[in-house]
C-alpha cells in the first residue's frame, strides 16, 4: 500500500504540477532547425494524404522515409520539415498533423527540469505563454508520444 500511495504522490509533485502556460502560434519554429525525425505511424500517413488530397502510395513518395523499420517525415536540407511551407512557415497538414507534433511541447525532453522548460520558452514563441494547460492535460499529451 505505501507504495502505491508514494507513487501517487510522486506522479503529482512534478515541478509543473500547476500547469503550464502554452498555445500554438503556428510560427513554424518547432518545424525547422537542426535534422532530426517526425515519426510517424500509418494512421498518421493516411490522415496527412487525406488533408492533402492525395493517395497514400503518393504521399508516401514524396513525403515519408523509410528509416530502419519506421517511417518519417522528410526533411528540407536546412532540416525544415517537408510539410512546413517555405513561404509562409506554416504546416501544410496542421489539422492532421502526426501526434509527434501534436503534443509539443509536452515532451520529456522539455518537462525534464524548469530550466529545461526556460530553454524551451525561449525558442518556442507560444511556450510559456497563452491559456493554462492543467498538469492532467500535460500528462496526457507527455505520455502519448515520449521524445
């Protein structure tokens, strides 16, 4: 029993256990930068090819790689997203876009400590700013997609 009730305790004394403050710009920063991946799964795919209009096999072709046994997004040579429009930095499939994007900025990497969250305030213009997100949410969001 005690185990369980220091668990509890625990998961609710997270530095951040009184929310945070974020609401998405649509400025395109966390979309560009250094290359990395956007992984992303075959329900992903199909609602992404959908948005676009386009089937899943020519979707697949001029947007997705093959990267051992998982898919990702390709990238631009700067490491900009495919998706991310060049012109007006915004995503071409935000509505759809993978639960990768969808949940950042509630990645471990960025919860890990408040100062790892500073450093995400500072290069996300919608972090740290914008309405609260409850501690419940934020957990919601960290635990569909670790990174």
């Amino acid at each position: 029993m005690a185990k369980k009730h220091s668990k509890a305790k625990k998961e609710t004394d997270k530095w951040y256990q009184d929310g945070l403050r974020f609401e998405c710009t649509q400025c395109g920063d966390c979309c560009s930068g250094a290359p990395g991946f956007v992984w992303v799964e075959e329900d992903e795919i199909d609602a992404m090819a959908d948005s676009m209009d386009l089937d899943i096999d020519s979707f697949e072709y001029r947007f997705v790689r093959q990267v051992g046994r998982n898919k990702s997004l390709k990238e631009y040579p700067d490491g900009d997203c495919i998706l991310l429009d060049p012109d007006t930095r915004k995503c071409s499939v935000y509505d759809a876009r993978p639960t990768q994007c969808r949940t950042w900025p509630f990645w471990d990497s960025n919860l890990a400590t408040k100062q790892e969250w500073k450093e995400t305030c500072k290069v996300c213009p919608g972090s740290g700013t914008g309405k609260l997100i409850s501690f419940e949410e934020i957990e919601i969001q960290r635990k569909k997609k670790s990174v």
